[in-house]
C-alpha cells in the first residue's frame, strides 16, 4: 500500500468545481456577483452564497451548499437499522435528540412496537428532547445576536446551554452526538439524581429567559434591526416547504407536536406561539426571533411536567428496564413508510423503504428542515440590501449538517 | 376524508387510469401513477377545494437496482388545512429516468428535484434549473444508484483504498 498513488500533479487540478449560476457577461452594466461564504461565520457553517448585486441592492441568491455532505443516505443503506442513528445524530447536530426520536419513532412503527413503550421511556425521550430543543434555540437566538452585531446574548445562551450539555452529558456520556434513544427503548435509564438537579436548572433557567427578553428581544435597535426585515408570507412558505418556528413566525399554528401527537405529547400541556407582527409585518426575522424564544418558555413547560411524571406516577422503580423493548433483531416487513417529527428547525422526516428480507434498509430519505427553510432565502433577500441578508440567514436557523446530510 | 374516499374521488374527478395500482404496505397509503399523467394529478390535487395538498413533504428518488430496471420517485402529500396524507409513486426505466417536474406546483420540488437528479440520477423534464445540488457540479456517477462505482481519482486526489 506504501507505493500507491494518492496524489497526481496536474495544473488543473485546482480548477473551480462548482461554477456561478450567473455568468459576468448575463450580468446588465451596474450588477456584479459577490460572493459570501463558504468560510465566513455570518453563514453558520459551510454555506456559499452566490448574490447577484446592484450596488447596495440584492438582485439575486444562489446557495450552493454540499461542502459537509457526509452520505448520509449512502451510509443508511449499508447498515443495519440500529446503527443508522449515530449518523442521524451527525445531521442536525445542535438537536440530535430530537432526530433521533424521530428515527426511532420510524422504525417501530414499521416493527409495529409504537405505542407499547413503558410511559417511563416515553417521557425521557420527551425530557430529552426538549432539553435539547432548548440548547438548540439558544444556538439560534445566540448566534443571531452575534450575527448582527450584539454580542452578550450570544455569550449569555451559550453559557446557559452549557448547563444543557452538561446534564446531557452526564445522561448519556455525549456532549451533543448522543446515540441515547435506541429503537425500542433508551441505551440507559436517566442517572440517579437526575431529575432533582434538573428540576433545580429550571428553575435557575427561567428568569434567564425573561431577562433574554428584556434584553435582547426587546430591545429598540434588535427591533430596528430585524423588524420588517426578511418577510415570509405563509402561502409561499408552505410553498417552499417550510416549517417549524419560521412557519410559526408568518403567523401559521402548526406544531407536529399537536398535529400529530406523537409521544407523549398529548398528555402534556403546552402552547404554540405564533408571529402576531407585534413589531413589524407578520412573518419577518423579528417574529420568528420572537417565536423561537416564546417556545423556550413552552420546553421549559414541558420539561416541568415530564419531571413531575418521572418523580410521580412513572418513578424509577428497580425492575425498569429502558431496553426491554429493545428488539434483537430488526427485521420489519416490507413497506414503505414515512415518518415526521417537529425538531427545532421544523418538520423532520424520514423515508424508509424496508424489503423485509434483510436488517439493512432498502432506501432511507431524511428530509431535513434546514434544506427546505433556506431554499426560500432568494424570495426573502430578493429586493433588500446586502446588509439584510445577513440578517435574513441568520434569522433561518440552519444547521449545515441537516442541509448537506 | 379517508384515503378509500380520496382514491375514489380522484378516479371519478379525472378517470380511473390515472390509479394504476394501489399501494397498501405504506403509511401513509398512496397509488401508483404514470408519468403522463402525473402533472395534472398533482395539480388536481393540490388546488383542489376538497383536497388541497398544499405541502410536498418530501420527495424521494429510489433506485430498485439493474435486475429490476426501473427507479422511482415517491411524492409525500400533505393538506395542513385537513390533515390528509397521501403517497404517489411513478415508477420509470432505469435507463431512461425521465419524469416531468412538479416544480411549478410546489417550489420546494425545485431543490428536493436536483436532490434526486444529483443522487439517483432522475432527469426532470422542464425543471427551470436541474444542476447537481450536494456533489460537486464535475463529479461523476450518481451515488445512489445501486450499482454506483465512485471514480479513481477526483482532481487528482486518489478516492477510495
């Protein structure tokens, strides 16, 4: 193997892989291409943008993303239904939680074991999940802040999700790529002491949130800066296939949490926030801001009434085993199944094509909502300034991981 | 409605051909159509006032392998306003993957599409910009497709052992 080629000179070898959608002779006289990204921290990850300017003005958007395509797809398909999940986890990688319960969710429900897990287990992953929908949306809110130009919130949500991971870590030895919920159970009971530590992060939690908004999203030049800005009618963003707090925040109360009641989540009680265009139009960056932080206030909820049935009605008893469902062998009939779940960004969804032969999945399509949101950010940016845009992307709440899989 | 009631609605709305099979081992349920017909199926469906699948959920390209011959693309409807899911699949030649685009019903088809293009290798006919999406615009093959061998050497970078 010593002497194999890994490398052949070629002067051409360095020639540009992904060309520009517009070429500068299209161009009219005043326009000109500028290109922003893939390494530049307002674009959150990998993201290229092609923009098609007349000076100040945005023309035209051309993402071209890819950069962090990790064939997640490829890797579905050649190994068994189990091990799929630590890849989902390397999607969405601020929510792996919540990808995860959606997959899990997939494959009982193809093996037909939903809806016969312990309460107990349905509750962690439910706790979990909103734990992790929290460390997501401060990311979000966070890094927004820092995106156009306030830079204590983002040190404030990062210090406040650092708890998160913590409790998180010390769940399942992971700090964000989990591998926690399996398909059929949970790979550990919740640690001893748990729910009462995490009972005491709440309630250090939630004057952080009302302070967060006082500061931050009420604040005159946050208002200034994203009122107005970056607006989504519904009708075009149902259009473009996007859900979640940014569907939310063009005023559309659509929550698969509610929708669909998967989980446990019909038992629980809870609100959907939607954008009122308090500030501004409904559906601009200022509503979803707002949006994302309200649904803050809606997983601490749900995390208290978790906690109280995990303390309550569902304690940690001796006999409890969070993989007692987990089955040996994973072998569904053959179907096709499409299974959906709200995470952070919105809808999550999975594609499975199992041919009933073999544990290995014929076909597994993840359908991430970071994909979907960003494809609308040429309708929002078109007709703002450049300035905006920036804004405008940040107020989308991708993650690279979920758009490129 | 249920899906029984959608699929007859359908049939009687634009004629029993457009149903060629039913799919019953998928959640949710769906039909299978052709790739004639396929646009004004999707259009009836979605701006139809009883059914009104405003959402395309998710688009995916299949590939069943050279023993087979064909690949498939598997449409997953959504109506937010009645809460209606339906799947439809077309299925065509592995050869000649050519499906008309749903971009002009549902703009998130567009990126969903190229997705499809890109990974399984489906041509969409009179997509507005069918460009690879997630690989690199000179890369070769397609990955997804079943019997897909990634090339030697990518920009002289030596790729696989």
């Amino acid at each position: 193997m010593a002497n194999q080629v890994q490398y052949i000179f070629d002067d051409k070898n360095l020639r540009n892989s992904e060309p520009l959608k517009y070429k500068e002779e299209d161009l009219k006289s005043e326009e000109m291409i500028i290109n922003i990204g893939p390494q530049h921290p307002s674009t959150h990850g990998v993201l290229r943008l092609e923009v098609v300017t007349n000076g100040e003005i945005v023309v035209d958007v051309v993402p071209h993303i890819g950069f962090l395509h990790r064939c997640f797809e490829k890797h579905a398909e050649s190994v068994p239904f189990n091990q799929t999940i630590p890849f989902v986890d390397r999607m969405d990688y601020l929510a792996a939680m919540n990808s995860e319960h959606a997959y899990a969710m997939g494959v009982e429900r193809m093996l037909g074991i939903d809806g016969q897990l312990p309460e107990r287990v349905e509750y962690i992953r439910v706790l979990v999940a909103e734990l992790n929908r929290l460390a997501s949306h401060f990311v979000a809110i966070g890094s927004y802040g820092a995106d156009i130009g306030a830079f204590t919130p983002f040190f404030w949500m990062l210090r406040d999700r650092e708890h998160i991971l913590r409790m998180l870590e010390w769940v399942c030895g992971a700090r964000m790529l989990y591998n926690y919920i399996w398909i059929g159970g949970l790979f550990y009971d919740l640690p001893v002491g748990f729910e009462e530590r995490c009972q005491e992060f709440i309630s250090y939690l939630k004057p952080k949130l009302t302070e967060l908004e006082k500061v931050f999203i009420e604040n005159k030049i946050f208002i200034e800066r994203t009122a107005n800005v970056g607006v989504l009618p519904i009708d075009l963003g149902i259009s473009y296939g996007v859900t979640g707090p940014m569907l939310r925040g063009s005023g559309l109360k659509y929550d698969l949490r509610k929708v669909d009641g998967y989980s446990v989540y019909p038992k629980i009680e809870f609100e959907v926030p939607v954008g009122k265009g308090e500030m501004g139009t409904i559906g601009d960056c200022w509503d979803r801001t707002w949006v994302r932080a309200q649904e803050c206030h809606q997983s601490v909820r749900i995390i208290e009434q978790c906690l109280e049935q995990l303390i309550g009605d569902h304690k940690r008893t001796r006999d409890f085993d969070p993989r007692k469902m987990v089955p040996k062998k994973i072998r569904p009939k053959a179907q096709d199944l499409y299974v959906r779940a709200e995470n952070p960004k919105g809808e999550i969804g999975f594609f499975f094509r199992a041919d009933g032969r073999s544990d290995i999945p014929l076909r597994v399509k993840a359908r991430g909502p970071s994909f979907m949101n960003l494809s609308v950010i040429s309708e929002l940016a078109k007709g703002g300034l450049i300035a905006d845009l920036i804004a405008i992307v940040g107020s989308i709440d991708i993650v690279l991981g979920e758009v490129d899989r | 409605m249920k899906f029984e009631e959608i699929v007859e609605y359908i049939k009687s709305e634009l004629g029993a051909n457009v149903v060629l099979e039913l799919i019953e081992n998928a959640t949710p349920k769906g039909f299978v159509t052709n790739t004639d017909r396929l646009i004004s199926v999707m259009q009836f469906l979605h701006s139809d006032e009883q059914l009104y699948f405003d959402s395309l959920s998710c688009l995916t390209g299949l590939d069943n392998g050279p023993e087979e011959g064909t690949v498939e693309v598997i449409y997953n409807l959504y109506s937010i306003p009645f809460d209606h899911h339906l799947m439809i699949k077309v299925q065509v030649d592995r050869d000649q993957a050519e499906v008309p685009t749903v971009s002009g019903v549902w703009k998130t088809a567009d990126w969903q599409e190229r997705e499809a293009y890109d990974l399984v290798g489906i041509n969409f006919n009179g997509h507005p910009d069918l460009r690879r999406i997630l690989m690199p615009a000179d890369w070769q093959g397609n990955p997804l497709r079943k019997d897909y061998e990634e090339q030697e050497f990518y920009h002289g970078i030596k790729l696989e052992e």
